[in-house]
C-alpha cells in the first residue's frame, strides 16, 4: 500500500470513526491518488514543464481553452514527481516555477509569483493587489518550495537547491511587516513558517525571530478567541492543518512544534464535534465557504477528512474537469503530513442533540447537530474581506432518496449584518440589515427539488421539498437558475423550515 497504507488518523468503520486507516479506506485513497496522477500526466506540458490550468479551476466557467499554465500546481506537481520517483520532470518544472518569482524590491509584489505563467507583469503604481498579483503566493509557494527541499532535498541538484533557497528568502523578505492582517490566518500560520525557515537557511536570526514572532502573535489570538478567525472554512481550515503539521514535522526553531499541536488540537476538537461522518458533511456556519458540500468539489480539508477515512469527503468522479480540482495537487503532501502528525479526530455518529457555540469579532456562531441534519448560523456583521464567500446559515439533511441536501444563505453587497432567531428545532428566522437600502440575500442549493421557496400561494419548487423558505418581511424573490433563488428589499427577513427527518 505505500505511503497511503500507512496513514494513521481515524476511519469510519460503521458508524465511528477511530483508529487506523482500514484497508477499505486505503484503497480509496490509492484511488484518488491514481486519480491525481493520471490528471497530472494529462495536464503536465513538456513545453513548457508546467501543469496546464483544469478545466474545474474556476467552477462553472471552463478557461483551459486560453491556454494558461498554474504555477503554484506545477510547484506541487513536482513535489507528486519528486514521490514518484519522476526525478527529471519534477527538476525541469521546479526551474520553470522559479522563473516565475517577482523581483521587485519596494513593490508590494516583491517575492510573489505569477498566478498563471501567463499573467502579465504589475503595471507599476496602478497595480491592484488580487488583481493584478496575489500576495498570498509568497506564503504557497514558498511553503510548497521549502517543504519539496526538506523532504527532497537529496534528490535535487546542489544549483537547483540554491536557487529554491534563494526563492525562499525573497518570499520572506518581500512580505511587509504590516501587510497580513492579524485576523488573517492561514497565511500568517504558513508566513511564520517560510520565514523562520528561510532565517535557518542563510543563518539570519532576524528572519527567524521574525517567523517566531509573527507564530506567537497568531497563536496567541488562537488561545484569546478559542478559534481562528476564518472560522470553519471548508478550504482554510485544510490550510491551517497544513501549516500546523509543518510547525510538527519540520519546525525551524522549537517553539513550533508545540505551537502546532496546539493548533492542531484545536482545530480537531472542533472539526470532530461539527463533522457529521453519516452525512458526510462539516456543519456550519462558514467564514469563507467555496462549495457546501465536499462531495461535490474539492476542499483541502476534505482531503485531510479523506485521509482520515471519512467517505464522502472528496468528490466520487475525480478528473480535470471535477470542481476545484487544483486543489486535489496538495493531497500528496497532505498525506505525508498525516503521516507525521497523526491528526487527533474524534469522529463519531451523531446519535443526540450535539450543539458547538463561537464568539469572536461580534459574531456569534452556533452549529447545531441532530441525527439526519445539522444547522449552522451566524449572527453578527457581514465580514469586509471575501464576503462573498460568507455563509451565514446553512442546512444540511437527508432527502427522502436517502441523499444529502444543503441549502445557504449567502448575503449580497449592501447586507451589513445578520441576525438568526432559533424559533424552534426545525425553525430559524433570518433577518438582514442593509441601512435603509435595498440590497439582495440568495438561497442556494444542491439539487432542484432541495428547497421550496415560497412566494405568496405559489411555490419556485416541489412543496415535497425537505427544506421550506418564505419571505416573512415583503421583497422581491427572482430564480436566477433551478438551485438559486434572490430575495431583494430593505432589511429583507426569511423564514427557514425543515420538513419532517426522519430519525437513524
């Protein structure tokens, strides 16, 4: 079985999750690895040696026909190939991705990289960060690079390793002190970690105070609030696993590895009440939510939970085509990690009323498990950054096929706060305060047929639905497709109802 067999973590059995990687799960996770490996040899360019962009990148809209190549996939390409035993190629694409690096000293996108190898440089003084650079591919690629040399080190070339370590150290340096939020957590956790580690590589105890600095900062706020500030994202809690693991495996100074099991701990212990391993489902609500349901595309923590056995965690069909498939590329670093770290899941049935509460930043989150179906709400203001991605209230439960439905609210531009009344256990009010203005909320679900939405006597879908929603304040309801549906006015207010679930 190799290094998959080798995973330890949980595994559901039956109805629990402990233990050791069963066989079973082993070979599912052989085939998801196949999987990533045959969707590598598909997109990997010999001219160019870079991965070329998937189709699944941006969901809904395909881009492989532009032509553009990854960088941060081709980074971690090389580091499957490096497992491999694909020495060659992953040494040719290494050197491609290094070519990618910014050198801009003084500029704010000094030490990044391009996004695609085809992005065009900065336009000076009118460059717009996320727009035009992204910040944040200091902290992954120069996570990605420093890692593919402290577990592959041996099999690069001595020139190859000194450029790799110059790359580091630019990531390192190029970051303002200022410019990461302290909120801002996953690329604090993996910033700290880059630059310790490059302060190791050229003896700079400045760089290595700095990274320890930066690591105490972030988990001292950990410890204050109880819980990270991009709370239960479906993407960066996998993240920060990722860079928890690292503080254990690899710490560039002591201190790091009992910051990350401490970390790690936390992050666990929460993730094992909200995870409902029946469903297959992490319970809400989310900070920053890409998809709501990991069976259907892919998250990096769902590939931790795929790691621990947990079914349902990856989506069934993986191919280039598959929902945010780039982030497949992290599985096998995040498989060593497991290795390593042995992630303390407690992961098991839901058999009664299991109820999670968080407070920070004016936000109260509650996530409520009950055999069948979980609530997660949020009441407090819309957060500034990515509040596109926030989802307040989301619902998770068994359709009477025996499938999963979720549904979401996800609140518009000019939403500024939200407020969740629990009326009863199969009943929530959600009202939305926009400052007099008229401003939008969406419901949004996974199949047709998940939600009602009732407008006056008329229903936008079967009144079969496990899930009902209706207007309590006036509006006006729009179906922008067959799974998501707008309500606009002043203050708008929707009521939620569950139908009748049945019991295990």
């Amino acid at each position: 079985m190799g290094a998959v067999g080798r995973i330890l973590g949980t595994v559901r059995t039956s109805r629990c999750v402990t233990g050791r990687t069963s066989v079973a799960s082993a070979a599912v996770l052989e085939l998801s690895r196949r999987s990533l490996v045959g969707i590598h040899e598909r997109l990997w360019d010999p001219s160019c040696h870079l991965e070329r962009m998937a189709p699944g990148v941006t969901p809904g809209v395909d881009l492989s026909g532009l032509g553009l190549h990854s960088v941060r996939e081709s980074a971690l390409g090389a580091y499957l190939d490096l497992q491999l035993g694909v020495t060659d190629r992953a040494i040719a694409t290494l050197r491609a991705v290094l070519d990618h690096q910014y050198e801009a000293p003084g500029r704010p996108w000094d030490g990044t990289f391009r996004v695609t190898a085809e992005q065009a440089d900065p336009p000076g003084a009118q460059a717009v960060e996320w727009l035009h650079y992204d910040p944040n591919w200091r902290q992954f690629l120069g996570t990605v690079l420093m890692v593919t040399v402290l577990d592959h080190g041996d099999r690069l070339p001595d020139d190859l390793s000194g450029l790799i370590t110059a790359a580091v150290v630019r990531c390192a340096l190029g970051e303002s002190e200022g410019r990461i939020p302290e909120w801002y957590t996953n690329p604090n956790l993996l910033h700290a970690w880059v630059s310790a580690h490059a302060g190791v590589l050229v003896g700079s105890p400045d760089l290595v105070v700095a990274g320890l600095r930066r690591a105490a900062r972030t988990v001292t706020r950990l410890e204050q609030l109880g819980d990270v500030d991009e709370y239960n994202s479906p993407t960066y809690d996998g993240v920060d696993l990722i860079a928890a693991a690292l503080w254990i495996v690899h710490p560039p100074a002591p201190e790091f590895v009992g910051w990350g099991r401490l970390l790690l701990d936390r992050l666990c212990g929460r993730l094992s009440l909200l995870v409902d391993p029946e469903l297959g489902t992490v319970c809400g609500p989310h900070a920053r939510a890409y998809g709501l349901s990991m069976e259907r595309y892919v998250s990096l923590l769902g590939l931790w939970l795929h790691c621990a056995g947990l079914e349902g965690a990856v989506p069934a069909v993986l191919d280039p085509s598959t929902d945010h498939v780039h982030d497949l590329y992290f599985a096998p670093l995040i498989e060593r990690l497991a290795a390593g770290v042995e992630p303390p899941w407690r992961l098991s049935e839901v058999t009664d009323e299991r109820r999670h509460v968080q407070r920070f930043g004016g936000i109260d989150a509650t996530s409520v498990l009950r055999p069948d179906r979980s609530v997660g709400w949020a009441s407090g203001p819309v957060p500034g950054f990515a509040a596109d991605q926030y989802v307040p209230f989301v619902v998770h439960c068994r359709r009477p096929d025996g499938g999963v439905a979720h549904v979401a609210l996800r609140p518009g531009p000019g939403v500024e706060s939200t407020l969740v009344v629990e009326v009863d256990a199969h009943s929530h009010r959600i009202e939305a305060t926009t400052g007099g203005r008229p401003a939008a909320i969406s419901i949004e679900c996974a199949r047709e047929g998940d939600v009602a939405v009732l407008t006056g006597a008329a229903a936008a879908g079967p009144v079969a639905a496990p899930v009902r929603v209706c207007s309590a304040g006036g509006g006006r309801w729009s179906r922008e497709t067959s799974t998501r549906w707008t309500l606009t006015a002043v203050d708008p207010v929707v009521e939620v109802r569950l139908g009748a679930v049945a019991g295990p």
